[in-house]
C-alpha cells in the first residue's frame, strides 16, 4: 500500500513536471506546477520532514504558485497568441538536459549511498529538533536570511509601484 | 522501492525538466517555474542525504528552509521585475527584452 503510494506520487510528480516544461497554456503551466509541488511534499512525508512538508505547502502553495498565477494573470493577453506557445532551442534544451540526466544517473546508480534503516527515536516528529538548531547552531543564518527577506520583501514593492 | 536511489532519481528528473524549461521556454515566468523546479529537486536531495544519513542532526532541513525562503524572496523581486517590464516594453518575452544589450 505505502510503496503503491510511492510509486503513484512519482509518477504525479514527473507528469506534472513534463506538463510544466512543454504545456502550450501558460496558466496550465501554473496548474501542473501545483500537483508537482504538492507531489513533493509527499515525498518529505514519505522522508519523515513533517515540518519540511508542511512548510512546502504553505510557503510553495500558498505563497509562491499564488504569486507565479498573479504574475500570469498580469502579463498574459487572453486573445492575443501567447509567447508561452513558442519556445526556442528545443534541440539543444533537449540535448543539454539529457546530457545532465544520464549524468546524474550514472553517478546516483553507480555510488555506494549510506543506507539507513528507520529508527525508532526518530519517530517524534522533527519540529522541536529544528526550532532548536535554527536558535542555536543558525542563529547567524536565520538572522541574515530573515534581513535578506526584509530587504528582498521591500524591494518588490519599490519595483512593482506605480511610478509618480 | 524506498530507497535512497529512487528519490535522487525523481530529483534528477524534475532538475533536467527545470533546466530544459529554463532553456527553452521565451516567457519570463515560465523560466521562473523551471527555476522553482530546480530548486525543489535540491531539496529533495538534501532532505533524502539527511534522512538516509542517519537522522541524528537535522542541518539537511535547515538547509532546505533556507532554500524555501530563498526561493521566496527570488520570486517576489523577480515577478515584481517581470511586471515592470511588461509595463515598459508591452512583453514578457525574454528575447524582447535587449535594451541593455551591447
């Protein structure tokens, strides 16, 4: 049952991921990245990252893709042919991103990866673990990266403000 | 099935997808998907390396959340840049966009 789970969000996840790289609509783009997303999330489920996976979902759910389908809905003209239909350098895309797949495969395949069995002390979920490394072993980190949204959050509104 | 090789192997799909996406693609937030897709296959990696590791210390998450945030703030400033340029030249036609071209 769990592995027929497994296998199922595979399959969901490189779909939805081919619909997002070759769909003529963009909006249908938007829409297959969603099932990626959420299909990602089950995997950290499967990775016992309960946090990670909740935090895929609020953040990349409903927070990035609901960005991404505004920023669709601003840009595309609903009757003119959309420019997401033509795409470029398919030869070549093709030929560069296969290149980097067989790659990667022949080194995931051919390694001697560490292989731990589930253990039962890992079994009281990781928030407390990660509340505790981020306040103490990443202070500096989470700092910096919390300013660097300040600034990144700020900037955006500069940029997309209409100008007097 | 649930093994560790099955997960980089679905990382490294949705990273080749990401990067023929980014390459082929002309509309600016359809190369913003391919990047979002990109980054979600490094945090598959990091978490299936902390989770295969041995789950004793959590870095791998904590390394995952600063990619989430990174890739929060990257697709603000960016969407916020790509509605710029479609107020200033019409188009999110990345070919299009060739002021500063030397």
């Amino acid at each position: 049952m769990s592995s027929l789970l497994f296998l199922f969000l595979i399959v969901m996840i490189i779909i939805s991921a081919v619909i997002v790289a070759i769909s003529s609509q963009l909006i249908h783009s938007a829409v297959a990245l969603l099932f990626t997303l959420f299909g990602v999330a089950g995997l950290y489920v499967f990775l016992y990252a309960d946090f990670m996976a909740a935090t895929q979902v609020i953040i990349y759910v409903g927070g990035i893709l609901v960005l991404i389908i505004f920023g669709v809905m601003l840009t595309n003209k609903i009757n003119t042919p959309s420019i997401a239909s033509s795409s470029v350098n398919q030869i070549i895309g093709f030929l560069a991103s296969s290149f980097l797949l067989l790659l990667q495969f022949a080194v995931i395949f051919k390694t001697d990866w560490p292989q731990k069995t589930f253990n039962e002390s890992w079994g009281t979920g990781t928030t407390a673990k990660i509340g505790n490394l981020l306040l103490q072993d990443y202070l500096l980190a989470f700092e910096v990266i919390s300013i660097l949204l300040l600034a990144a959050l700020i900037g955006a509104a500069f940029l997309s403000r209409r100008s007097s | 099935m649930n093994d560790i090789q099955s997960y980089l192997a679905v990382a490294s799909i949705l990273f080749s997808l990401g990067v023929f996406t980014v390459i082929t693609r002309r509309n600016a937030i359809a190369i913003l998907m391919g990047i979002e897709l990109i980054l979600n296959a490094a945090n598959i990696n990091f978490i299936a390396f902390n989770r295969f590791g041995g789950m004793e210390r959590l870095d791998g998450h904590i390394f995952a959340i600063f990619v989430i945030v990174l890739a929060a703030a990257e697709a603000a400033v960016a969407l916020a840049i790509i509605i710029n340029l479609f107020k200033n030249i019409g188009t999110v036609d990345v070919d299009q966009a060739k002021e500063l071209r030397g």
